[in-house]
C-alpha cells in the first residue's frame, strides 16, 4: 500500500516493530474491548494501517465500520498480499548476488538450483490466462536450458505436451541467463510463455476430441498452426501484448527490448493474412488501442523510447509498403514521436523515401 499525506501520524515507538506478531499484538491490544462482539477488539484507521504494513490481522479483531477504508476492501487487500508476495528490490538483488557468487565459484549446480528458486518464487507475480488453470510452480517445477539463447529468455515447447499433457511447466525452458534481469522482468516473460501456453492448450484439446481413424501425428497436426508469418504474427502478439501490463517496472534496457518485441509482432500481424476458416489469436485492431492509451498515460521518455522501437521494429521486419503505411497510419501518435529525433529523422526520410512513402501518407 503506497504511502498517504494524510495518513494518520503513528508514534515511532509503535512504527519500530509492526512486522512481527508481537508489534502488532501490541498495537491491538491498545484498543478497549468492544461491547457486544464477544470480546473482540474493533480497531480504527491507525491500526489498520499498522496491520496493512505487517500484512496480517491477528485472530479475534473486528475493523472498525467507520474506517476511512471498510472492512471488505482491507481485508482484500490483506488477501491478496498474501497471495501473491512480492519479493522486495533488495530480495531480488539478493537473490541475483547468490547466483552469481555461485557461478564465480564454479558451483553450477549451486547457481541453477538458486535460480530456480527465484524463477519460481518471481511466477507468483505472473499474469495466468484465464484458458489454463493457475498452478504455481515449485522450484522443481522450472526447467533451465543453457542453450536457450538469452535474449529468447524461454520457449514454450509443444513436443512435450504428449508426455506431459495436464502439467504445462514440463513445456516451459528458461534460459539461466533470466535471473540477471529484474524480478518484473522475469514476471513478464513467464506471462509471455503462459499465453503461449494457452494458445497450445487449445491446440492440444482439438487434437484430443479427433477421434478419426486417420488422425495425424502430434507433429503432424501441429505444423499449420506453427507457419512462420503466423507465430511471428498474431500468436507472438498475443503474447508480447502483457508486457503493457509489466513496462512500468522494467528497467529502461529491458523496456527496449519489450517494446521491438511488441512492435515487430504488430508489424507482422498487420501484414498476416490468415487462410480461410482460421481464427486468429489477435488482432492489430485489438492491440493498437491499447498500445495508443499507455501511450498516452505515460511520460516523454517513455514515448521517446515507444518511437524509437517502433521505427526499429518497422525497418527489422521490413514490410510491404501498404503494411508500413497501415501500421504507421495506425500508431501516428508513436511513430510521430520517433520521428521527432532530430538525430534519427535524416535516417527514417531515407527509410521512407527508399520505400515510396510521402509525408502525406501516414502525418
């Protein structure tokens, strides 16, 4: 619960220890039995808030029904802190120096163990699709593979669904490399793969319900929904589309990275056109609004930073003119905020006098 201005003062001697039971007993214990409630103790906004620190509201204690904040919502609030703890700035660099010191020491086995443990312990702060069932995964859960290049940072493997058809962590890897990024960084890549996940889930149960004599192979059955423009395209959006969710706490590397991925795999859902009869996983039309409203709610360098991987994402993928104009058309506002550089625009007038395109087709 962030900070207040009118937050009730709180005497330091009760602010030293509201952590503990102890404190908080404590705190409570000042507050005169109420009548008529078997015994238990009502408690105001003070001690609320003392509780909303600690995280916990001890057996027998009503909330006050005055509160500046009600009973339902403070209780919320407790529940979800106790559902989904998040490790502290300090915790994940701890974690992170672990690994590391066991690294520089030769103990791989040391490090991949650590490492698994805060892969594990970061997914309690990722987003599960609605499609599949939130299992939070032990560290035994999560699979590493140092041949997972880093900057893939994890792969969704469909192999491993026949093996593994209920348990979906058996189809996830991560690259060891993950634990160097930050703890949201983590968060947003197991949201990625988790979409991921979904998506061949429903591939998985079509394949189930065939029940036809000349059913396919697992490998075989797969193949069209696995066509390049199509993984690149929509099923990749789908995906890159979370990282919206997660920007805001990225570091500014790890937002560069996030942003090319989401644009490069709008460009390529803008340019996909899918065969008759398939329904895709999303739509350009879908992402580009949301796109456009983060865009709008945030600050200079971020949109800077939103121009800047637009144009890069569009001069990687390289589309067709009407793509390009489509997806510049579409995202102005970013693309205009790209071009706005005065260092850069020389570059981006090449790229679109190279491509045809004029000033009028897209300002």
């Amino acid at each position: 619960m962030s900070a207040s201005t009118d937050r009730p003062r709180v005497p330091r001697p009760r602010r030293a220890d509201t952590t503990s039971a102890a404190g908080i007993g404590d705190a409570v214990s000042r507050v005169p039995l109420a009548h008529g409630d078997g015994g238990r103790q009502r408690i105001g906004n003070q001690t609320v808030q003392l509780l909303l620190r600690a995280g916990r509201v001890p057996t027998g204690v009503l909330l006050e029904h005055r509160s500046a904040v009600g009973n339902r919502v403070v209780l919320g609030v407790l529940q979800a802190q106790r559902r989904t703890p998040a490790a502290s700035a300090s915790s994940w660099a701890s974690r992170r120096t672990a690994v590391r010191t066991a690294r520089a020491r030769g103990d791989d086995r040391e490090a991949d163990r650590l490492t698994r443990q805060a892969i594990a312990a970061a997914a309690t702060g990722a987003t599960y699709p609605a499609a599949i069932p939130r299992r939070l995964p032990t560290p035994d859960d999560i699979l590493l593979d140092p041949m997972t290049k880093a900057d893939a940072h994890a792969q969704t493997r469909p192999k491993e669904i026949p093996a593994h058809p209920t348990d979906y962590w058996r189809w996830l890897s991560f690259t060891p490399q993950l634990i160097a990024g930050s703890e949201a960084q983590v968060q947003s890549v197991i949201t990625h793969e988790l979409v991921h996940v979904a998506q061949f889930t429903a591939i998985w149960n079509a394949y189930e319900k065939d029940t036809s004599p000349g059913r396919p192979s697992w490998d075989e059955f797969l193949k069209p929904h696995q066509a390049r423009r199509r993984v690149e395209g929509p099923e990749e959006l789908q995906a890159h589309a979370t990282s919206l969710d997660f920007l805001d706490r990225l570091a500014p590397g790890e937002q560069v990275v996030a942003l090319r991925g989401l644009f490069s795999s709008f460009v390529a859902t803008v340019a996909y056109v899918p065969p008759a009869g398939e329904a895709v996983a999303i739509t350009a039309a879908e992402v580009g609004p949301k796109i456009l409203t983060y865009f709008r709610g945030t600050g200079t360098t971020m949109r800077q930073r939103m121009g800047s991987a637009l144009w890069w994402s569009l001069m990687d993928v390289g589309p067709a003119k009407a793509t390009f104009v489509a997806v510049l058309t579409t995202l102005r506002p970013v693309a205009l905020a790209g071009y706005a550089d005065p260092a850069l625009r020389p570059v981006y007038d090449d790229l679109l006098a190279a491509e045809g395109i004029g000033r009028t087709s897209w300002r």
